[in-house]
C-alpha cells in the first residue's frame, strides 16, 4: 500500500499546512487542487486526522492519541466527509453538513469537513455551503478537494485559500515508478489515460497498463501501414473505450510532435482526434458496437486525410 511519505510532490503542502496549525493560523477553509491520481485521497486523510490530532508535532499527527485513534477507526464523531452522491453533491447533504458543523464538537477540539470532488456542487448545494464558509464558526476547519478547479464555482473558491500543490514532473513520476512497479520502459505516456502516478501504478499491477499498450502499439502500426492490426479484430464493447482513448492520445501525440508540416493536415487530424472523443463519450448510450467496424472507420478516415 502507497504511503503519504512516499508522495514527495506533496510534501511542501504538508509542510505549510503543519506551519499553519502549529502557528494557529490556519485558515478556515483549504482548497486542494489535486485528483486521486496524484494522491488525493491520502493528502486529504492525513491533513483530516493532523486537524484532530490531540497532540500534532511538526511531522503531522502523532498517531497515538484518542483523535488519531478514531480518525484511523474512521467513527471520529467531528470529521464529516462529503462525496458526490452519483454525478452531483446534492443539497441535503450540505445541508446535513452545515447542522453537524453548527453543533459544538464531541471531542473537544475542531471539527473536519472533508468534501471531495466539489466541482460537483450542484447550485443550490453550493448555495447551502456558502454561509458556512463565510460564517464558519470557532474550530472549523473545511477541506475542500477538487479534480477541475476550473470547473469550481467562483462563490467557493473565493471564499478559500488555496493549498498549493505541484504535480511532478515526468522524471519524479519515473523515479517514483521505478521504486514501486517492475515496469520497463517510459510509462508516463499513459497518465493522462489513467490519471496520476498511482492510478498508473495500479493499472500496471493489475494488466491494464499492457493492454493500453498494446493498444498504442497497434495504433502505431495501424495508422502508418494502413490496415487493421490483428489486436483490434478481438477487440469487444468493453474494449473500445480503451481503443478509442489511446488512439485519441496517439493522434494528439502526432500533432503535438509537429509531425505535419501542412497546416491544413495538422487542422485535419486535431479535428480527427476531436472527433474520436465525441464518439468515445457516447459509448455508454450505444448498444450493439462493432468495435473492430469502428476501428476500421477511423483508421481509413485517418489514412484518407495523410493520403489526399
């Protein structure tokens, strides 16, 4: 299992967030641009429990006391945790959220909301948040996690203080892959397929990395011979969504290279790959694919424009 200490991108956010508690300035509500990928979750546990913690040291919480103890039991009566209930955080459970809060803590010391992915604040949701975060209340403290902060209203994020975190850099994942997986070669290719380091991690661990490469091998193949590889004739329903995200990688990879010299091909093919993505987030509403036919589709579309 991946340890917090072991994430070295997040420890300047670790750090500044002991600075704050230890100086007594910590502000009342943090938002943390980070997605689970990169190690979220984790973060946001550890700062959770440190808020709780009895007796903090200048490392975190100490692990040892009776908040340390429930927070790791996870029946800690003062944290509250958040999550989207479907594709939406809808209004009762803010509204549950803030009558907890308003409620004097059990254990004597703060009290924690954690509120993962809360981009999905629904609009009337938000609007219950909002008194909350202006009038917090002593020994408050709320923690809000989003994987878009782009897509945060600007009503919430205002009203935070940004916890600043820095993604690693490609040789930091590398090293960082090399101290945790058997995985040859660069495998950081697929991050934006899978969504961070650890997500990465896993999906070496469990086989899905080397589908997703012999995907982007065969697309490889494919597009510059100008026939189908024999990896996508077995290709299902389940299947095509990862055909059709590596080809959307592959084909942005070429534009991103520079590989056309024509501008008129370059347009062509960022509009191809447009195209494959519009297809790909529909999947869910089609039935009866032929996943191999829709490969072919794109591939002779792909050879059509090169060739013209």
């Amino acid at each position: 299992m991946v340890k917090l200490t072991q994430l070295s991108w997040l420890d300047d956010a670790r750090q500044v967030f002991y600075n704050q508690l230890n100086s007594d300035s910590l502000p009342h509500a943090q938002l943390l641009g980070i997605e689970s990928g990169y190690g979220a979750e984790l973060l946001l546990a550890h700062l959770a429990q440190t808020a709780l913690c009895e007796k903090p040291t200048s490392k975190g919480a100490c692990g040892f006391c009776r908040g340390c103890h429930l927070v790791e039991a996870g029946n800690h009566p003062d944290l509250h945790t958040i999550k989207p209930d479907g594709s939406q955080i809808k209004v009762d459970q803010i509204r549950q959220l803030c009558q907890s809060l308003a409620t004097t803590a059990q254990q004597s010391g703060r009290r924690v909301a954690v509120i993962h992915h809360c981009e999905k604040l629904n609009q009337a949701a938000a609007n219950a948040l909002l008194k909350t975060l202006e009038e917090p209340g002593d020994d408050t403290l709320l923690l809000l996690q989003t994987d878009s902060p782009n897509l945060l209203m600007a009503t919430i994020s205002s009203r935070c203080q940004k916890l600043a975190i820095r993604k690693p850099d490609k040789k930091q994942i590398l090293d960082w892959l090399s101290q945790h997986s058997d995985v040859k070669g660069d495998a950081t290719w697929c991050i934006p397929l899978v969504g961070g380091p650890l997500e990465l991690m896993s999906a070496i661990d469990s086989g899905h990395y080397q589908a997703l490469l012999n995907y982007r091998k065969a697309w490889a193949e494919s597009l510059s011979l100008g026939h189908l590889s024999q990896c996508f004739l077995a290709t299902n329903e389940q299947d095509i969504v990862d055909a059709l995200d590596v080809l959307y990688l592959v084909l942005r990879q070429f534009v991103l290279q520079g590989k056309y010299s024509d501008a008129l091909l370059h347009s062509s093919v960022i509009a191809l790959a447009s195209d494959v993505m519009q297809v790909r987030q529909k999947l869910t509403m089609m039935s009866n694919i032929n996943a191999p036919a829709l490969c072919q589709q794109f591939l002779i579309k792909y050879r059509h424009l090169v060739n013209s």
